[in-house]
C-alpha cells in the first residue's frame, strides 16, 4: 500500500510563512511528479505547483514568487514552502504523487491565513 502523509498546516497571519511536507511510503521503487493542490470551500481543487524527479517545476499564476516547492527523492518527500501568505490561500492543500503510473492524495492539511 501507498501511503502520503502530509504536515506542516496551521493558522498565520497574512503575510506570514508556512512550510508543508508530504511523504510517500509503503511499497514504492520510485516516485514520479509530486505536486500540491489546494481546495477552498465552495470551489474546485486547484493546481498550486508540481515538480518532476528532475527537478523542473510548475506553479500556479497566484503563487509564483511567494511559493515554492522541492523535494528530496531519496525520502520521497515533497515540500512546499509559502510565503506572503494571503487570506484567499486559504484551503485544504493536498500533496500528490505518481507512482507506477497511479495518482495518490494525501489526506489534505488545512492553510488559513488570517487579515
């Protein structure tokens, strides 16, 4: 079984920083993309950023320059460090990674950046 825990969630202050870690255990011989994406109540789950095995990475337009993501492929873990947090990232963030070809969701951790 896979499994993708993830941390790091909490409240801040507008402005402040969080820093979320998600890792992949269980029987894997290699993990693909990692990725989060984020979901406020009321609205569709988002893409916030993804990164290859290789390092290349994707952001959404929102977050570009306040947020960024890496990993460590040897833990098999991604992070995602976010600055200048804002009110409207607000969300439950998910991680999520490709491993065998299959999509795996962590359970979420909730972000609120308090005004």
């Amino acid at each position: 079984q896979v499994q993708l825990v993830e941390s790091g969630g909490g409240l801040v202050q507008a402005g402040g920083s969080l820093r979320l870690s998600c890792a992949a255990s269980g029987r894997i011989f290699g993990v693909g993309v990692m990725g989060w994406y984020r979901q406020a109540p009321g609205k569709e789950r988002e893409l916030v950023a993804v990164i290859t095995t290789g390092g290349t990475t994707n952001y959404a337009d929102s977050v570009k320059a306040r947020f960024t993501i890496s990993r460590d492929n040897a833990k098999n873990t991604v992070y995602l460090q976010m600055n200048s947090l804002k009110p409207e990232d607000t969300a439950v963030y998910y991680c999520n990674a490709e491993i065998f070809r299959l999509h795996y969701w962590g359970q979420g951790t909730q972000v609120t950046a308090s005004s």
